[in-house]
C-alpha cells in the first residue's frame, strides 16, 4: 500500500498538491479503521517523501495509531 498525501485547493488545475504525509487533507484515521475492518496487515510505502527516515516513521507510526 502506498501511502501520500493530498492538499487540496481548487483553485489550482489539478485541485492540489501533493504534500508529505500528514501535511496534507487524507483522513488517516478513516484510512486506518478502514484498512483494519479489512483485515489489511501488509506492507505500507511512504511515497515521495523528503523527510528524514527519522521523521517519515514518526508520521507513519502517529498514522498508525490513528491520530
């Protein structure tokens, strides 16, 4: 699964940006509940993040949590 990002802004042509996780309009929490109702356990990708590796698994494990 990958994992990214949205800000969305209508104003712009393509309705937003991408952003880093957790910086943009994704409703983690949603997603989480989601995946879990599921039964998802599988592997989770951050895509094109420029953050540390220290901070990506930061924002990954807050996801994770639910938060």
């Amino acid at each position: 699964l990958h994992v990214k990002d949205f800000k969305i802004d209508r104003a712009k042509p393509a309705g937003g940006d991408f952003v880093e996780i957790r910086d943009g309009d994704v409703n983690w929490p949603s997603v989480i509940q989601t995946l879990d109702k599921i039964g998802y356990d599988g592997w989770l990708t951050i895509e094109g993040s420029g953050l540390p590796m220290d901070e990506q698994g930061r924002r990954l494990d807050l996801i994770l949590a639910g938060k």
